[in-house]
C-alpha cells in the first residue's frame, strides 16, 4: 500500500476502504484555467466534499466481470432505432462504434472525419473492429462506452461517476491552479508522464512514451493523491452537462459553489448543430490521442463536450463513491446487479 492510501485511511478511519479507490478529502481548488482553450475559462474557486475515486480507469478487467454479472449490452453493440436518428442515412443505422483510423498524410485538422471511422462490429469487445480484440488488454481501460454503459457499470458496482469539480480537483493531486496533474512542466527532465501523442497529428505516431494507443492502467506515475492515468490514455465520462464555459469566480469567499453539477441537459447540445437533440456530458482528462499540434488537453482544466450516445476507442470512465453528505452516501449502498 502506498503513503498515500495510508494517508486517506487515517482520514477516514471510521469507513471501511472500498477496494482499489483512493479518498479525496473534501477542499475548495480553482477550477478551469484562463490560458488555454475558451471552453477552460474563466478559472474560478469551487469547492468539493470528499468521495472516494477508483485509482485507474475501469479496465477491461473489470468491465468484463460487470458483463458476466448483469449480461448487460453496450450502446454500440445495439442497432440505433431509425425513430431515435430521424435525420440519419438508413445505411448507417448498424451496430458499430467510432474508431481511430488514422491517415498515413497530413490531412485538414478541421475534418475529423479524416481520421475516425464509425466501424461495424466496433464495440468494448473488438475496440479496432472486428478483427480485432482486447486478448491480452486486461488491464487496459475499457473503452467503446457510451455515457449509459459507464452508469450502469457505475451503479452496479455501487458507486457514481464524478462531476466535473470532482474529476478535476481529484486530477489535480493537491497541486492548486498547475498546468498539468504533476507541475507546471510537460515532460519534466524530458520524461513521459502520461500516454499522449508525439508527433504531428493525426498521420505520425512517434510513440515516445512508449504507446501508440491506450497503454496498461499504472503505466505511468500517479499523481499527488497517488490517482494513475488521470491524464491522457483515455478520456474519462463526467455526470455534468456540457457548457460552454465556466461561471464567473465569485467574488467572495462566502459565495464559493459547493458540489458544483454542470450545466442544464438543454443548454448542452450542440449549437452548431441544431438540428441534432442529442445531450452532451463533459468529458476530462484528454487521451493517448491528445497532440501538441491539434488538442492539447492533456491538462486537468481541459474539457470536451460528448454526446451521450457516442461511443470511441478513446474515451473511458472510472467512479467515484461520496461521503460527504447524506443524500450521496445513499449512492454508495445500492446493492449490486
Ligand atoms: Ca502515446
Ligand atoms: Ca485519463
């Protein structure tokens, strides 16, 4: 066990510790960030009760048991109804999920249909389609979940997934208002601190951090509260509704939001999109596709907007368990599937 599991133990000595999660003690942090991306802004003070939060992302590992037990059946291994996409082409209602795909050439990085694929037969079984499997991947995270399989996983482990604030503040490991989960450095003395993208996106995969797509959970150094692979290897489901910014920073101490939850489900489509009323939930932490010249969030400030019903082969999730009031306890006794 480490320094840090025995830290969170002392805290909460009263509570049994769930397996494999790591206690966050409730604390107040600047969320976002005013440097980088519109959607990171403004930073502003929140604070957060405690909870408990796996120490990896859920991995195929454990994502299978959750299989064996419920027999339940992920979004993308379901035919979409044509009721459910009214404006959609019939030849692409089929089962299937979006994979990476990527070009051998430079390509225009504002059409991402360049490089992901919605493939047939693609699901959390067969990330690359088909063909492929996840033989061997144990203990990489799952991925090919659409938000409704990361929640039903959640519930039947007896447990939740985080809020944005939550995800965030547990990223940051105690290090208030840095650039990264580790300091204000990239790649300190020039090492490899989480999977992301080297290279030029999305044709060259230099892979000098060892992956070119998800690496085994722990792979890398955990952060200050001994959490591993909150950045880069996948993106992990949030429960907040998608803004498009933060709120303002309140301007006094007394006014700092508590749990904060996002935004409303309407305010969340997407306004390029009009016609499509598909929710999205805010996705965190940036994956092993995440690249200096194209996203750069690999940072915990970083944000993106995921329609609930889509599923890739680079977002995943992991849970969290509160203990800081009454009403979120009560989530983590739901008796298991
Ligand atoms: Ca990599
Ligand atoms: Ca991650």
């Amino acid at each position: 066990m480490s320094s840090s599991q025995d830290q969170a133990h002392r805290l909460v000595s009263d509570l049994p510790a769930p397996q494999d999660m790591l206690f966050v003690e409730r604390g107040s942090f600047r969320m976002g960030s005013d440097h980088h991306y519109p959607e990171e802004a403004p930073s502003h003070r929140v604070s957060v009760d405690s909870f408990w939060i796996d120490a990896t992302p859920v991995t195929n590992g454990q994502f299978k048991k959750f299989i064996r037990d419920t027999g339940h059946v992920t979004f993308a291994e379901k035919k979409p109804k044509a009721e459910d996409y009214p404006n959609a082409l019939p030849h692409l209602l089929f089962a299937g999920s979006l994979v990476f795909a990527p070009p051998r050439y430079p390509v225009d990085l504002r059409d991402w249909s360049q490089w992901w694929t919605l493939m047939r037969g693609a699901n959390w079984r067969h990330p690359y389609g088909r063909k492929s499997d996840i033989h061997g991947l144990d203990n990489h995270p799952v991925v090919h979940v659409a938000y409704s399989d990361a929640l039903a996983y959640a519930q039947w482990a007896g447990k939740d997934l985080p809020t944005e604030a939550e995800w965030e503040f547990a990223a940051r490991g105690g290090i208030d208002s840095a650039e990264y989960a580790w300091g204000d450095e990239f790649t300190p003395d020039g090492k490899h601190l989480a999977n992301t993208w080297q290279g030029s996106f999305p044709h060259e995969n230099l892979a000098t951090d060892g992956y070119e797509r998800t690496s085994p959970v722990m792979s890398y150094p955990p952060n200050g509260y001994g959490i591993y692979d909150m950045i880069g290897n996948v993106w992990e489901w949030t429960s907040d509704w998608y803004t498009n910014q933060h709120t303002a920073d309140a301007r006094k101490a007394c006014c700092i939001p508590e749990n904060p939850r996002g935004g409303s489900e309407e305010a969340s489509y997407d306004p390029n999109q009009p016609e499509i009323k598909i929710p999205r939930k805010v996705i965190k932490g940036g994956s092993h596709l995440c690249a200096p010249n194209y996203c750069r969030r690999y940072r915990p400030a970083a944000r993106h907007a995921e329609p609930v019903d889509t599923s890739t082969s680079h977002v995943g999730f992991r849970c969290v368990i509160r203990t800081g009031n009454e009403k979120c306890q009560s989530l983590s006794v739901t008796p298991q599937g």
